[in-house]
C-alpha cells in the first residue's frame, strides 16, 4: 500500500495512482534541524509527512530576530502546498526537529494530479476550510484574550492532536522552548516564562527547561483557564 494512503489529503484517492505519485516523487529523512526551505524560496514541491515521532515547524523570523510560529505538522499531514497551488515564493520556512520520513512531491506532479483528481481537491479544500477557521479563531484570541488564556488554548490544542499520557500527565510531543510557545502566540519569552511559573508552583504542569519538555498535570484546571470544555473541542 503506498505511503501516501496514510496522509489525510490523499485519503479516498485510488491507491493505483497513489503508487503512481510515489514513484515519480522521493522518500527522504532529513536530519534534525535541517530546513527544507526558507521564506522566498521557489515553491517546488510539496512534503507529506508519511513517518516518524518528529515534526516540521513551519515559521518565520523578522528582521529583529523575533518569530512566529506558524503551524507543527506530524506523520499523516502535508505541508508547502499553499505556494505550489498559487506558483508563488514560501510564506515561511519550514524546519524539521526529530526524526521523520517525508515523501518529497514535485510541483508539476502535484498540480497535475490536483488539476485531475476531485477527491484531492475536496480533501484541500476541507484542509483549508480548517485552517482558515483556526487561523480565525487564533486572530479573535489575540485581540480579546489575554495571554494566560492563549497559552492555555495552545497547549490543550497540543496536547489533543499529539500529546502522550504519562504517569504526570498528558505529555506535549516534541520539544518546546519557552522561546517556541512565546513563537506560537507572538508573546515575549520573559511573559510566557512568568505564565509557567505561575502554573507550576500551583501545580498545573511541570517543565524541565533542560529537555525543553511541557507536561500538563491538571487538564481541569488548564480546561478552566482556557474556557469550557465546548469551547476548547471546537478549536
């Protein structure tokens, strides 16, 4: 079965042509901390994560060295398409950390399947239709709530799509620097490290700064600073 029946914008496409996009694109496994590409690049191709506990943060850096964090993407997504479909420059860089197993599609082969293939293009647009609705959601957060509550929405968000249940608690995948969650809600670092170390002395979560690793040990408590549970499952 190809690799591509895994990722979720290739899901219903007919496995024959699934075979026939992997043999035409290249498996690859990038070191940790390798950039795929960087803000302004040529779009030429588009990445589906088909393996691996790691992830590919796609960011960008302005020019007095502050970030943002755009999107985390696991095993069973995709990334760089956005450029490719509107053949223009990458909004942002994409940066691997961990191990993980990317099939690298080239531009003229995604766009010929895309312009011939329904099944892809409604999966996209339901992708998109995701996105947009988080982007929303992200934008109406960042001009009515305060940060506290940000940085608990984010990491509940987290810990839903990959987070692992330990003896602790729910486990966030990945590495996360005070510096990364700052990135995420385009906070300062000295802000989101007074927010942790308010939540760990009372007990909401333990960080261990050395591995850069956030385990949230009260998720009611979390839940009530983030806002109700209904409203946490719709993001």
């Amino acid at each position: 079965m190809a690799a591509l029946s895994a990722i979720t914008a290739f899901k219903g496409v007919d496995p024959a042509l699934l075979d026939r996009i992997e043999a035409r694109s290249r498996m690859i496994e990038p070191r940790d901390g390798t950039r795929l590409f960087a803000y302004g690049d040529a779009a030429d191709a588009v990445y589906a994560i088909v393996a691996g506990e790691g992830h590919v943060r796609i960011g960008t850096i302005d020019r007095t060295s502050k970030g943002l964090m755009i999107a985390i993407s696991g095993a069973g997504e995709m990334f760089g398409e956005v450029a490719v479909i509107d053949s223009s420059t990458r909004t942002a860089d994409a940066v691997v950390e961990g191990r993980v197993r990317l099939l690298r599609i080239s531009s003229n082969v995604f766009l010929e399947t895309l312009q011939t293939n329904a099944t892809l293009g409604a999966n996209l647009c339901r992708i998109f239709a995701r996105q947009l609705r988080r982007t929303n959601t992200l934008l109406l957060e960042t001009t009515f709530e305060s940060l506290e509550v940000r940085l608990a929405r984010q990491v509940m968000y987290l810990a839903r799509q990959e987070g692992r249940r330990t003896e602790q608690g729910i486990q966030l995948a990945g590495r996360f620097r005070q510096g990364d969650l700052a990135d995420l809600l385009g906070a300062t670092t000295r802000s989101i490290i007074t927010i942790l170390n308010a939540w760990r002395a009372s007990g909401l979560v333990i960080y261990d700064p050395s591995r850069a690793q956030l385990t949230l040990c009260d998720e009611a408590a979390l839940n009530a600073v983030a806002g109700s549970v209904e409203q946490q499952a719709e993001r």
